[in-house]
C-alpha cells in the first residue's frame, strides 16, 4: 500500500472512531455522571498509552473480563451496562497507535485496512438510516456505533501488534511483548473464573440476572455466560503452559489453575466451550509428545486418543447432563433423527438464524443489512420465511454474520485475515507455549463455525491479541 493511500485510510479510521465515539457518547448528555467518567476513562487510557503504551495495554487488559462485574457492584445493574471497558480500550488504541500510516507487515497490511476503512466508511450511514435522519439524541443507534468500534479498534490494535520490528524503530514507539497482555488477561480469566464458581455453588444471583439465573449458568463478571464461558475455555490450558514453562512447581501450580477455568467454563452452559475444552486436551497432548521427541505418528495417535478420551467423558456426562451445562444444551438443541437432520441444524439452520442471515445475505449481497443491524433483523427475515417468530440474536457464525452484515465488501478482508491466519497457524513447528497458543487459536476457529462471541469487546480484543501474537511468532519468533 503506497503511502498516500495508507495515510488517507489511516486518517480516515481514526477520525471516524473518534466521531463514533462522540456519538456513543452524545445520549448521555442526560447523565451527567455517566458521561464525564466514560470520557475520563477514555482520555487517561488514551493519554496513558501515548506515553507509556505497555503499562497502559497491561492496565487496561486486566479489566477485560472483569469491568462489568466492577462496575456492577460499585453502582448496579444500569452502570454495568455503560462500555466502560471498551471506552478504555477503544482510548488505547488512539492513543497508542500511529496516526499517519499502518504497521503490520507480512502481508496483514492491506486486509487490516480494507476491514478498517470499510467499517468507517459504512457505520455513519447505517447509523443515520437507523436514526431516521434524526439529530436527537438517541441510543436506537447504540449497537451499531459499538460494532463499529470494536471492530475498527481491533483492527488497529492488530496493526500494532504485527509492526514490524523497522516500523517501531522508525516511529520510536515501544513494542509490546507477550508479557504486557498474556499476564493481565490470564489474571482476568481467573477472576472472572473465581466469581462463576462462587454462582454455581454459593449464589447464583450474585452480579447476575435474567436469563441467567432461570437458566442455572454462571456469568462471572461479565454479565454473559457465553463470552465468560469462552474466556474461561481459552485461557485454561494456556495458564498451565505459561505456568509449566517454568519448570514443574509451575505445572503443579498451574494444573488446579487450569482446571478451575475449566469448571468456571463448564458452569457457563455456554455450547462452544466443548470445543475449546477439546482443543485445550489436544494442544496438552501435542505439547507433553514434543517436549519428549515423540514422532509424528505417535503425536498424532495421542491427539485422536485424547479426543476420544474426551468424547467419552461428554458421552457420559450426556446421559447424566444437569441443567445449564454445556453438554445438556447441545443435547437439547439437537433434532432426534437422522445424522443429515442434525448436521442441518448444527451448521446451516441454527434455530433459524442461519436461515434468517442466508435470506438477508440474498437480499442485500454486496452491502449487507448493515453493520451491528442483524441481531434486530433477524426475527423480520424469520418471520418473512417461516410465518413465526425468533428472538433478536446473531447469525451464530462469525463470517456468515459479516456476510449478512456488511455484504460482499465486508467480507473479502475477513475471508483475506482468515488464510493469513491459517498460514500463521501451520507454519510454525515449535512447542511449548506457543505450539497450545496455535492450538487454541485453532479451536477458537473452530468455535466461531458455531457461536459469535467476538461481539462482546473483551473477546473480539482476546482473538484479535492471539492472532496477531500468531502472527509475530511466524514473522520473527514468539
């Protein structure tokens, strides 16, 4: 990308991220409060990462799974709902990011900006069509500006983190190793993990509500099962691989680490936990066969081997499912019939909001329903279809909800980022840490095939932060 052309697309995102960002902001005026402390919060992360960028990222990513649950007990269930935690972040990356030209090399450049620059490009419009044209205040527009923002910062702060070594040097700015943001992650897992147990086996309206509740699945302190659940799966076995890199009083502290991310993930009920629990007994397997030099053949015996010892254990713990689980949800959701039946449903139906995106993706192919728009829209194509109704929800799919979202145009980047992380993925032929990061990378795929919990901003920044560490790692070591 010549420079011209990547400081125009620069500009652009940064100015419409601080544009969304007034608008996000411009409906609280009602709320005085509220509004003064989400810019203070925005402002000191933005100032913070301008001077020191590391310290910043590793203060603001160690809220990431438990600013809902803070905010919650300091002012209630109306406080926690407010993007404290995404004003943060969002302030992160403005402030620590180049203004005037994309970083990433290796080929990540171009997609990043397409992603990026299309989403700044699109939001204003979807918003304003949302809004009737409406200057008022309003927050009919609220998830639009907030999928906007997630994304166009996450695209950023994949730039950032893919810099080459050349461009940081150029612009002086400081690199952020895997200690700024592995370590405060991993602390807001277990604090998150922390409070779910205490719901599953203390109170389970503790800094919870409805549906939760009703349904027996533990929130943590993210106010969601499923994005907890998901959190929780991810960074089990990577606790215990950056536990166990350093000898084994790590492995042994980080073994009942682990494992009670586990159950905290468990306790969730949140389906695509399976997934990422299968991943996390693969990426442990492969790990012990290469510290120990086993062939590949055997590698790959013991991966199948852990995978039916797995499958096993769902098995039974199928038949003797309690409520709220995530196996019992699955098993719930399944149609009885033929394997045909229930591979429709799994992959294609998804009670009916595959169909209901198949049907906006065929009306509006190039330029989607409109960013952060699907979920509202879902039950009208439903509707349209089938003559019932649906709840308002996602596509249950990361890309077909791209596709439904932001059409043809949209989707080209993501389809581009998915090949170059899927080359990250398989080129790499180290172990340890980096072999489980690979691994769970993988099963995170694996599980955005079934669920879209990148619309939660703590999620959508943990994929964003493995895929670019992926990335690096394949570029010059991890």
């Amino acid at each position: 990308m010549s420079l011209p052309v990547g400081a125009l697309t620069r500009a652009l995102v940064i100015i419409s991220i601080l544009l969304a960002v007034a608008a996000g902001l411009r409906p609280l005026a009602a709320q005085p409060a509220v509004l003064i402390s989400l810019t203070i919060v925005f402002l000191a992360a933005a100032t913070g990462a301008r001077l020191r960028f590391g310290i910043t990222a590793s203060a603001v990513l160690v809220f990431a799974y438990i600013s809902y649950g803070l905010a919650r007990l300091i002012g209630g269930p109306a406080l926690a709902s407010m993007p404290y935690w995404l004003a943060a972040f969002v302030g992160l990356v403005v402030g620590g990011v180049s203004w005037t030209r994309w970083q990433a090399g290796d080929g990540w450049r171009v997609p990043l900006a397409w992603w990026a620059a299309t989403v700044a490009i699109a939001w204003p419009f979807v918003a304003a069509r949302e809004l009737n044209y409406s200057m008022a205040p309003s927050t009919a527009a609220g998830p639009i500006i907030t999928t906007a923002l997630i994304q166009m910062s996450v695209a950023l702060w994949m730039d950032r983190l893919l810099a080459s070594r050349r461009q940081l040097r150029e612009l002086r700015a400081e690199p952020l190793h895997v200690t700024h943001w592995a370590a405060p992650l991993l602390v807001s897992a277990l604090a998150t993990a922390g409070a779910a147990l205490y719901q599953r086996f203390t109170d389970i309206s503790w800094l919870s509500g409805e549906p939760w509740i009703s349904l027996h699945r533990s929130v943590g302190m993210m106010g969601d099962a499923n994005p907890m659940g998901v959190a929780t799966a991810l960074w089990a076995p990577l606790a215990w691989a950056m536990l166990a890199a350093g000898g084994l009083a790590g492995a042994l502290i980080g073994a009942p680490l682990a494992a009670g991310l586990w159950l905290a993930a468990w306790v969730s009920g949140a389906r695509t936990t399976i997934i990422l629990m299968a991943a996390g007994v693969a990426g442990i397997a492969l790990m012990w066969a290469v510290a120990r030099g086993v062939s590949r053949r055997a590698m790959a015996l013991t991966v199948v081997g852990a995978t039916i010892a797995l499958g096993v254990i769902v098995g039974v713990a199928a038949s003797q499912a309690t409520t709220g689980t995530p196996v019992a949800r699955l098993v719930a959701a399944l149609p009885s019939g033929s394997p045909q039946l229930m591979a429709y449903e799994l992959f294609w139906r998804r009670d009916g909001y595959g169909l209901a995106a198949i049907e906006a993706i065929n009306e509006h192919p190039f330029t989607g329903v409109g960013i952060g728009r699907f979920a509202s829209q879902a039950p009208v194509y439903y509707q349209r279809l089938t003559g019932t109704s649906i709840p308002p929800d996602n596509a249950q799919n990361l890309w077909r909800q791209t596709l439904a979202e932001q059409g043809l145009f949209g989707f080209l980047p993501l389809v581009w980022l998915t090949m170059l992380t899927a080359r990250a993925l398989v080129s790499g032929t180290s172990g340890g840490e980096e072999l489980i990061l690979r691994v769970m990378l993988a099963g995170m795929g694996a599980a955005l095939l079934f669920g879209y919990p990148v619309q939660d901003a703590a999620i959508a920044v943990t994929l964003g932060t493995l895929v670019a560490a992926v990335g690096r790692a394949r570029a010059d070591g991890f």
